[in-house]
C-alpha cells in the first residue's frame, strides 16, 4: 500500500491523503487506485466467508512511527451482525440489493 497523489493536509507528525494505491492478492493482482469516499469489499475475518463493504474516511501516514493509517466506515449486511436479520431490514431481490420496506 501506498498514498497516491500529493498531501491534502498536516497536523504536527500527521500528513493526510486522499488517495491510496494498493494490490488485491492474486489472481486479481494488478493495482488499483481507492479513493476518499469510494467503496470497496473487505473480507475482515480469514477464517469467516463473510465480506463487508469498507468506505476509506481518512487517510494519513504518522511521519513519526512511519505508519501508514486508513480510517474505515464498514457496512455489514443484517444476518452479519449479533441481532441478524429482522422484518424491518427489508427483503433482498434476486440481484443482492435490498428492497425496503419502509414508505
């Protein structure tokens, strides 16, 4: 993983980034470029089947420690979490979207 593009901005041993490139593992090895307030599918647990969606809300490097920081939103589908799924989470459609069932 590396930061695309120049700084966007800095606070004290923090530079922050709007962009990063990154290699998925293979056989999807070619480098992609994410971006502030894209998505992208995350796989959390290697033992588990379960992916998650992850929208990148910061990224920054810490020049003191040399770490490279990427601040996560993640979305989970209802039967994923401890609740699961209930009646007012709606019904999903053939494609794997959801249909509320809200007005």
């Amino acid at each position: 993983m590396k930061f695309a593009g120049s700084p966007c901005g800095q606070h004290g041993s923090y530079v922050f980034y709007k962009g990063l490139r990154y290699t998925s593992p293979p056989p999807h090895a070619a480098p992609r470029l994410l971006a502030l307030g894209e998505f992208v599918f995350l796989k959390i647990w290697p033992h588990e089947d379960i992916v998650s969606i992850g929208e990148p809300q910061l990224m920054w490097e810490d020049r003191a420690s040399g770490n490279l920081l990427v601040s996560l939103k993640l979305y989970f589908r209802p039967e994923n979490t401890p609740e699961g799924r209930s009646g007012e989470h709606g019904e999903m459609n053939g494609a794997g979207a959801f249909i509320s069932t809200h007005d």
